[in-house]
C-alpha cells in the first residue's frame, strides 16, 4: 500500500470573462496547489476547475476538455476536495483576519460606488476589498 501525505495545499479561486466582445460570459476558476509526499518522491501538482461557458481542468498546465459535470468530478478525484468543501474552507482562509486571527463572521460595508469591504467581527480590520465595476459604468 502506497501511503500519501499532502504536505501542502494552496487553494486559488479567480474570475475573468471569456467570449467574442457583444456577447460576453464569465467564468470561475478554482485551483489547488498539491505537494504530495510519497515517501521515496515528491510529486507537485496544481489543478485548476475552469467553469463558464466551456468546462474544463487544468493538470500542471495541460488542458483536458469534458461534457456537463465530468470536470467537476475529475476536479475532485484528482485533488480529493469537492468542490463545497473547497468553496467553505477557501471562504474560511480568505475571511480570517490577518491581524488578530479572527474566523468568525465578518461584517461588509460599503465604501465608493461599487467598492465593498470585508472587515473583522472582532477589531474591525479590513480583511478584503472588492470592486463591482459594473455599479459605475
Ligand atoms: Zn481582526
């Protein structure tokens, strides 16, 4: 029995938009930086989970193109998270404060047309910023 032990693991989610200019779509990316330890090798593998118009994962730079929900599930065979687990524990990482550690809900508030932050429950740190941009044009 081959024994493996992820020593470490980076979760990366992006937007973008894809498509010809008049009829635009967008897309989510989510990705997982592997570094798997075998025991007699070090294996380094980064999975991206491309969702849009196309679905399709990435494996260390090499695209493979599925139908309907193979993808998803390719996604999660090869990095053993499904795809809620990952959503929850990227919100998890991306929401504890920087500053006192705190995991706990964090409060938004508004600041310029389209500007949100994310600011700590506990000593009102800003955690995040976001910008919609489709609030000011
Ligand atoms: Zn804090």
């Amino acid at each position: 029995m081959v024994k493996r032990k992820v020593k470490q693991r980076k979760l990366e989610v992006g937007h973008g938009w894809g498509g010809p200019p008049h009829d635009p779509y967008t897309f989510m990316e989510r990705t997982v930086h592997h570094t798997i330890d075998y025991g007699y090798f070090v294996n380094c593998m980064t999975v991206t989970l491309h969702e849009g118009l196309m679905e399709h994962v990435t494996i260390n730079g090499e695209k493979f193109e599925f139908e309907e929900d193979d993808a998803r599930e390719t996604f999660e065979d090869l990095t053993g998270i499904p795809v809620a687990t990952f959503d929850t524990a990227y919100n998890r990482i991306a929401s504890t404060c920087c500053r006192c550690g705190h995991k706990g809900m964090p409060t938004f508030a508004r600041g310029l047309p389209g500007e949100m932050f994310m600011i700590c429950g506990k000593c009102d740190h800003i955690i995040n910023t976001y910008m919609d941009y489709s609030a000011i044009i």
